[in-house]
C-alpha cells in the first residue's frame, strides 16, 4: 500500500508504481520501459526546443519528467542484465 513518501495520494493499491519499493518487474516488461522511455524522451527533447522563455513556464514538469527518464534508464539497464525470466524488485 502507499507508504508515507509515496506522490501517488488517494491511490488505492499503486501496484504499477516503480517509486514503489515493493515494484517487481521481469525482462518482458523490458518493451514497455522502453516504449515510456521513449515517450519521455521525445517530450523532453520538444520542449528543449522551446525557447529560455517559454521554457521556463514549463520547468517542473521538465525535471518532472527528466527524473522519471533516469528512473527508466536505471530500470531498463537493470532488466537488460539478465539472462532469465528472473524477478527484480525496484
């Protein structure tokens, strides 16, 4: 269940969560990282192209979703080291 840091407020069970340290993954969930990897991605890199003033209305959604991508990353390179159908936890 949510614990005291958890973001997720009035969130019954955040089962999918990967803040969760509870969250277990396996490698066939490695497309769908990288899928939200790429997602991110793509919405960072248009809003890098914004310019400095516009930018920054939009400043904590980009470190939002700057901290979500190093999350994905660190995911997406824990899976990618297995060799099995083997349960990591997050």
């Amino acid at each position: 269940m949510n614990g005291s840091d958890c973001s997720l407020k009035s969130v019954a069970e955040p089962l999918s969560c990967i803040n969760c340290h509870g969250y277990v993954t396996t490698n066939q969930n490695l497309p769908f990282w990288k899928g939200l990897l790429e997602d991110i991605t793509v919405k960072l890199s248009k809003m890098y192209q914004l310019p400095i003033d516009r930018r920054e209305k939009y400043e904590n959604l980009i470190l939002n979703l700057e901290k979500k991508r190093n999350q994905l990353i660190e995911i997406i390179e824990k899976i990618s080291l297995l060799e099995s159908n083997t349960l990591i936890l997050v």
